[in-house]
C-alpha cells in the first residue's frame, strides 16, 4: 500500500474512533471532516451547551509533502501518539502547532 495511501486511512480510522468515543455527550455532536482532494482532516464539535451554540475545531492535521502536520489537537487524545502507535514514524509527524525553532528540539519531523 502507497505510505499517502496508508496514512490517509489511518487518519480517518483514528478520528472516527475518536467520534465513536465521545459519541456518549448528546448535547453536542464530534463530526469528523474530511478534504481527502487536499489532505485534510478535522474533528469538529457543534451542538447546544447550556443555550449557547457551540462551534469549534478538536483536531486538525493534514498530510503535505508525505509528512502529517499536527496543526492543532485540542483533545486528550494525543493524535501524534496514537500515529505513532500506529506505526507512523516519529520523522513522519511535524507538530506544526510548535515554532520550527522548537520542532528541532524533537523527535519529531521539522517541517
């Protein structure tokens, strides 16, 4: 199987778990979206809580030049362990959340 291939469904499998997961919680809903033309993936919560509307990103990664970029993981989950658990390697993930400066101070892919 192609490595975009692999970790196209590997990042699908691992939000939809997460959805699965937290699927419990009636007042709001996590909906996954994914852009598989452009590569990438969101967790999204929407829902009520307390009369106000609620409405904001969980997770969202993207696949770019065969790295997956961790833009912002607002869960407990920890995505970038659990790719890595998956056999993704540590060279593979950038945290894009973090500067490039601190990137180099990682296990992790710079960019």
């Amino acid at each position: 199987m192609d490595k975009l291939e692999k970790y196209r469904g590997l990042i699908q499998q691992i939000l939809n778990e997460y959805v699965e997961f937290s699927a419990s919680d009636k007042s709001t809903e996590t909906v996954p979206v994914f852009d598989k033309e452009n590569d990438r993936y969101l967790l999204m919560e929407i829902g009520r809580v307390n009369g106000k509307r609620i409405h904001f990103c969980l997770v969202n990664l993207e696949i770019k030049n065969e790295k997956i970029w961790i833009h912002y993981d607002g869960t407990e989950a920890n995505f970038g362990q659990q790719l890595i658990e998956n056999g993704v390697p540590k060279s593979d993930i950038v945290p894009a959340f973090m500067s490039p400066e601190m990137r180099k101070f990682t296990d992790f892919a710079v960019a």
